[in-house]
C-alpha cells in the first residue's frame, strides 16, 4: 500500500517518509517533544512521538494546500456541524499519506509493534452517532477528492459519555479523551472570535443617516480556533478541521481581585469554559437548553467570522463572498447560522437588508437528517430573547418578509402561513429552527431517497409547495478507507488483488469483483478472512465481556445507537422465539448463531436503556443453559465507538437493519457491515431500500411492513393486541418477557416494555414480528449453505461501491456547492 520513495541519505526528519527518516524522527520527538528517554518511555509515549511525527508530515502538506488555495482563490466549502467522530487518527494518517509499511518497520526497530500503538489512542468522541459520523467521511473525501474544505465545530473537553455495564445495565462515565493531551491538534490562539450573550439592544444613526442596530450584549466569550488537519488518500491535499473552545475573554476579573474575592475572580473564566466542556447526549429533550443554544452560536459564530476575515483577506468585497464560500448546514444544529451572517452583515458590515438576504440565502444549503419529531430543534422565545436578542429581532424580521411572500402566493390560505412561520404560535412560543434553515437556504436536501420523499411529503411538506426546486435527495455514503482498508486489511488486500488497488479512491471498481463471485475456487479464502475477523471479535469479547463465543457460529450483529424505532427488541423477541423453539425441540436444524449488540442510550431515556437491560437478561438465561449450549450465544459489547466498530463490521455474517420503515433517515452501519462482506436482513427504510437495488433483491434479506403500509394501518387504527393475540409464537415470546423468565422471576422489571408492546406499540414490533421471523428462518437456510452464503457475500462487496462517501461528496460538489478539484503538487 506504500508509495515512497528511495531511501536517501539527507531525507529530511521533518518530511521524509523512509523508514529511516520516520525512524529517526521518531526518536527524536520522543526525545525533545514528548521529553522521555528510550529506557524509560512507555507506550503512551512511544504512540505520542509517533503522532507528532506523523503531524509534522501532514503540516508540511496543510501548509502547502493553503497556499495554493490562496492563490488560486478557490471556492471553499465549510460544513458545520455540531459534532464529529472522527475516530482515532494515527492509523487514518498513515494510510493517507502511503507509509503505513514504513512507519510499521520504523516502529519495529525501537522494539515496539505499531499496531499496539495504535491502539494507544483514545478517540474524539465528539459526537452522538451516525450524524457525528457522516461528517467525517465528508471531510475524508473532500480531502482525497482535493476540494478545498473547512470541517468547523466545537472542541468538546467530554466527548459522548464512556459506556460501561454494570448488572446489565447501562452506567455512563465520562469522557476525557484530553487527559494525555492531544497530539494531532494545534491550538492558534492568534485564531480567536469573540461573541456576545445576553444584554439588549439600542438603535443609532449612522453618518448616512440610516437607522442601525448595535447589540449591547451582556457578557463575552472568546472561541479559540484548535485545528487539526485532514490529509486526502494518496493526494498531496490535506484540508483542515478547525474545532473551538471557549475561553474567558480575560481569564481574570481584577475588579473583583482588587476586592479581595479572589474565588469570583476566576468564576467567570470557569463559567466561560463551561460553554465547550461537554457534548450533549441526543435524546434528551430539556436538559441543558440554555447551554445547548450557547454551544451552536459559539462555533457558529466563529466560523462566519472566520470566513469573513479570510474572506475579506483575500481583497475581494463582501458581495463576492457567496462566489468564494459555501456553507453546508449539517442538520439544524448549526441554523442560527442565517440569523449571524444576516447580523455580521448589517451590523458589523453595514450592509443594507435586502443585499445581506440575497447573500445569505446563496451561502447556505441545509441536510435534514432526521424525521422524528422530536430532533426537531425548537427554542423558546424566552431563551432566546435572554440568550441571543439581536437574533430573535432578525429572525422576526425575516420572518414577517417571509410570510409577506406566503401571503402574496397564496392570498386565502392562513392555516398554511401559521404552519410555516418561523414561529410556532400553537402554545408557548417557539422558534423552528428547521424553518429557519429552510428560509435562509438555497438547497434542502434528505440523505436518502426514502428521506426525501418523505420530507417533501411530510415535515417540510409546505415548503416544497413553495419551493420544490429546492429540494433535492444525497444519500449517505461512507469512507472506503476507513471501513475498508483500515477495519479489514486483510479482506482489502484480496480485493486489490481481484480488483485492482484503485477501489479504495474509486469504490465503483469494487464491481470488478464481480465475475469473481461465482469462482468457487476463491470462496475457501473470502471465508478464511472473514474466520480469522470472527476470531478476533470473539477474543475481545471474552476479553470485555467474560462471554465464550464460536467463530464459526452466525454472527448476527445489530450496533447502532439504542433507539425504539430501531427495534433492538425486535432482534430480542427473535431470540426469545428461537431460544424456546430449540428448548421444546431440541432437534432443531438451525444454524448455530451469536447474537452480538453494541450501542449507547442517551442517559435521559429510560426505554432504551430498559432495552439494554433486556438484552443482557436474556442474554443471562440463553448463555447459561446448557440445552441450547453451543447453539445461541447473545453478548453485548460495551462502549460501541469507531474504534470498537472497526472491529465489528469485519466480523459480521448478518447485518441487523430493522428499523420501522419510514423511521431511520438513512442509516450507514448498513453500508459499512455490506462493505465488509455481511449480508442484511432489514426493512425498505433508510438506505437499506437502495442498498438492496444495488447488491440485487435475491442477495438482501427484506421483511416488514412498506412506509406506505406503516401510514395506512396506522390511519385505520393499529392495534397491537390483535397481533398478539392472533399469534402463539409473538404471544408466548411475549408472555415469557412479562412472566420474568429473564428476570429472575421478577415480572415488574419489563412491565413497562410489554405493556407498551402490547397497548401502543408505535414502532409496530408486533405486526412486523411474524415477517421477521420467517425471514430469519430464510437466513438460516440460506446460511448453511456455504458456497451461496459466499456468492452473495462477494457481491454485496462488489455492488456497495455506489455507497462510498466519495460517490457522495462528488454530487454535493456538482450539485450544491458547484466546487472544483484544485490539485496540491508536493
Ligand atoms: C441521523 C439518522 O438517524 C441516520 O439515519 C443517518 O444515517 C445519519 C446521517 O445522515 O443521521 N440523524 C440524526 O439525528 N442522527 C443520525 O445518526
């Protein structure tokens, strides 16, 4: 996989990619950065010099991308986004710059092994989940498809909490992924905004004689760029992912200090840092509002500023600045975005209204991820007349030109203005944040094709009546190199043999492989490497868990965050239903199976983590009895991160996708377990409905209701008892939970899981439950055997390209941001 060059005599140490040069650097940042002899340095040391050693080769890349950008006045993408999961760098890097081979012989000769470096590494959890995820594959192929890009958000001093398990239940502790310091990052203090909070308002005339608006904002903060560069796959491009933390804007009050109070001196540069200390668990409706609305608008602010000043350096006016940059706004996190620019321009810039409308609305497009209601953003009038007041007077102003326009469109229709108003009057008065993307954007975009549909049709329904023009679909993709190369390297070096080494930058080449799946002659070895994952898994989960699992068993995987609608009971009852099949025949042809979990519940919703729970309970009995030893095997793994998920993916013989259709914006697990070779069993939700056009209908388990399906039996009235009532196998899976067969005889402990199965049942397990385990039994019989468990394996491989996060980035370069390659040469 490397490219480098001769060895050389005078290779620089700072630059030089030969085993000599990485050798020798290596040795020297222990020495003189990380300030540890060779006798005395640990692992932690040895990973840290390894790190620097690495960061100054893609500084050297940065430094020249940014010239070059520079020069050539190129058109830049920022995405901002609320949260990032990068996962950890050093493994990402190496194979991005070509000197993966190299740095393991370099490592070699101070007696280490790198791998084990490697996993040195604690990860930036700076992010919930797939959403946090995305991005990060964006910015992977911003950098490989060399498009000038700016990753912006906020350098969260917790990241998402650490999961343990404690008698099957879930325990958060948190995160700090800072404590050894952070080697890929550099602080630029000279890269600092101030913004405001709180205070008032006052109108002044300015020499023109127009009435302007200057905020007197109650208290400032200071956001402190910290930059971390992103280097493309086997280009010279490296890109830059630029997080901010909060500071006090003087660290110290000497009013107070001179007073004697020396405590309240330094309070208010701890209440400062307070803004960027810790990422908000999703899920959790009312905690923490205040902060939450403070954390966008720093980086938000940031950012813009940021822009404008390089921007305005380049010595272009500010109407030329929709030319230069485009801003992508990743879920409503980041909206307040409008209202900022709209308040730079007019109060910092002097801009009249009507030209700082028409450059903001050619600045930003916005990506609904979501369909659930309450992910929704809203933000009560009052918080924002407290937090932000400048704001809510500018989203008040658009607003009232907005509605004036509704109104002129349809004259007759008042219903439709109070539903698209950037306010919500129906209660208590709320701002949508959604609405206010929409407004301020040029582009509106779902993230799978399903998603789209529905938000056309469903929560944005108003606002593609008034501007269907602006919608359009992106489905999700995912970086080949860190799902593929990285997480399975052995699978990877077959797929360059059959395919060629150019799948990694073009994921459309994995089709090569696709004469290869019917050569027979080649499935002892796509199984050997699939084997040799499945070991690897089971060994760290004896190691985690204490739990014997067989290699050769199924994997059956379901990771992903723990959430009803995507029905991690549903997998529970299957096993319930399987468990008690087998006990009252045991001899039951059936494929022995391991049922393997991972994932976190917010801290705040009780369900899942009654889910989780469950999952261990039943795990407990089934793992325990001997009459189905050998046969079913259910583990959890805790703390499911990119780093355990690299791990996983490889692993996997199934695929668990069984969210309600309808329900799961898109979903990427499904593409990263598909890469790696497992089949799916899942429903036409998200994705999953184009991933199996691609790989082909006879190669994808389906089951379940259809979205349409789901809307109509809700209209007539879903009643789940009649589910359960029709179906003896669902009633005794059922009865089994509510009986405390998992609990130790306890019938309370799930009382609340079965009785809203039973009475509501909005994630409608029960009338999927009988499709899905049918299906399950097709998966069965189609597991033992082999050669066409094999077959379809490869050519899930083989048709998945089309989900490469590259295939994406590209039609939001043509689509959305009209932005071009510029190439760096070294
Ligand atoms: C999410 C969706 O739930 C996922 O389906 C989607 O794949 C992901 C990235 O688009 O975004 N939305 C969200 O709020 N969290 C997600 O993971």
């Amino acid at each position: 996989m490397d490219e480098t060059g001769p060895l050389t005599e005078h290779e620089p140490t700072r630059t030089g990619l030969s085993v000599d040069a990485l050798h020798r650097a290596l040795l020297d940042n222990l020495f003189y950065v990380v300030g540890r002899f060779p006798a005395v340095a640990t692992r932690q040391d040895y990973y840290r010099a390894l790190a620097f050693t690495v960061r100054d080769r893609l500084l050297h890349r940065w430094l020249r991308t940014v010239q070059t950008y520079k020069e050539e006045r190129s058109r830049t993408v920022c995405y901002l986004s609320a949260e990032y999961l990068p996962g950890p760098q050093l493994g990402h890097n190496l194979l991005a710059l070509g000197i993966f081979d190299n740095t393991r012989e370099a490592v070699r000769r101070v007696g280490l092994e790198l791998d084990d470096l490697i996993e040195e590494e604690a990860e930036p959890g700076l992010g919930n989940g797939g959403l946090g995820r995305l991005a990060a594959c964006y910015l992977d192929s911003l950098a490989t498809l060399q498009r000038p890009a700016i990753g912006y958000g906020l350098r969260y001093e917790f990241g998402i909490f650490r999961q343990r398990i404690d008698n099957g239940w879930q325990v958060e502790v948190s995160d700090s992924w800072l404590r050894d310091g952070n080697p890929w990052e550099l602080r630029r203090p000279h890269i600092a905004f101030e913004i405001g909070l709180g205070g008032h308002t006052e109108r002044y005339l300015d020499h023109h004689g127009h009435t302007r608006v200057r905020w007197v904002p109650g208290e400032t903060i200071r956001g402190v760029a910290h930059d971390t560069a992103i280097p493309g796959y086997g280009v010279f491009n490296s890109n830059l992912l630029r997080l901010w933390a909060a500071e006090a804007t003087e660290s110290f009050d000497f009013g107070s200090f001179n007073a004697g109070d020396y405590q309240g001196a330094v309070r208010r540069k701890i209440r400062s840092e307070t803004i960027s200390r810790v990422l908000y668990p999703n899920d959790e409706p009312e905690t923490g509002k205040r902060l939450r609305l403070i954390q966008g608008y720093l980086f938000v602010s940031c950012s813009l500023q940021d822009m404008l000043r390089i921007h305005l350096a380049g010595g272009e006016g500010l109407d030329r600045f929709p030319q230069r940059f485009v801003v992508q706004l990743n879920d409503t996190h980041p909206a307040i975005a409008v209202a900022e620019l709209m308040r730079l321009l007019l109060d910092k810039h002097g801009m009249e209204w009507e030209s700082a409308w028409d450059l903001t609305r050619r600045t930003f497009a916005y990506t609904n991820h979501t369909l659930l209601p309450e992910a929704l953003e809203k933000w009560s009038l009052t918080l924002f007349e407290e937090t932000l007041p400048r704001h809510l007077e500018i989203i008040l102003e658009i607003n009232q030109y907005f509605l004036d326009e509704v109104r002129m469109r349809f004259p007759h229709d008042e219903a439709l203005t109070t539903r698209l108003s950037l306010i919500d009057e129906t209660g208590p008065r709320y701002v949508r944040m959604a609405h206010l993307a929409c407004v301020g954007s040029f582009s509106i975009n779902g993230v799978a094709r399903l998603h789209t549909a529905l938000l056309a049709d469903t929560v944005l329904r108003d606002f593609h009546t008034l501007w269907p023009e602006r919608f359009n679909n992106k489905t999700n993709g995912i970086s080949p190199r860190r799902f593929g190369n990285l997480s399975n390297p052995d699978l990877c070096a077959l797929l360059s043999r059959v395919a060629g080494p150019g799948w990694a930058a073009d994921a459309e080449r994995l089709r090569l492989l696709e004469p290869h799946a019917h050569r027979r002659e080649i499935y002892p070895e796509w199984r050997r490497i699939k084997l040799e994952r499945k070991r690897a898994l089971a060994r760290y989960v004896a190691d985690q868990t204490g739990i014997v699992v067989d290699p050769e068993s199924m994997f059956d995987i379901q990771v992903k965050r723990i959430h009803e609608y995507k029905r991690q009971h549903l997998n529970v009852l299957h096993i319930i239903a399987l468990y008690s099949r087998i006990k009252m025949d045991p001899t039951l042809d059936a494929a022995p199976r391991t049922f393997v979990f991972g994932g976190k519940a917010a801290p705040g919703y009780k369900m899942a983590k009654l889910i989780i729970k469950l999952i261990h309970s039943v795990g407990e009995v089934v793992n325990r009895d001997p009459a189905v030893r050998d046969r079913l095997r259910v583990v959890f793994v805790p703390d499911f991160n990119v780093k355990v998920a690299q791990r996983i993916y490889p692993a996997a013989d199934l695929s668990e996708q069984i969210s309600l259709a309808g329900m799961e914006a898109s979903g990427t697990g499904n593409m990263k377990f598909a890469l790696n070779g497992a089949l799916t069993i899942g429903t036409l939700d998200g994705a999953n409905v184009e991933i199996r056009e691609e790989v082909g209908a006879e190669n994808f388990f389906l089951f379940g209701l259809t979205s349409a399906e789901v809307q109509a039996r809700k209209r007539s009235g879903y009643c789940p008892y009649d589910c359960y009532r029709e179906n003896p196998v669902l009633r005794e899976a059922i009865d089994l939970l509510a009986d405390g067969l998992f609990s130790h005889g306890d019938r309370a402990l799930f009382r609340p899981l079965v009785d809203h199965l039973l009475q509501q049942d909005d994630y409608m397990l029960l009338a999927d439950f009988q499709s899905y385990i049918d299906c399950q039994d097709r998966v069965d019989r189609a597991f033992r055997d082999a050669d066409s468990w094999t077959r379809m394996s490869m050519l899930n491989v083989a048709r998945i390209g089309r989900f490469s996060s590259d295939r994406v980035v590209q039609e939001y370069c043509r689509e959305i941001w009209r932005l071009e390659p510029v190439t760096i040469r070294p």
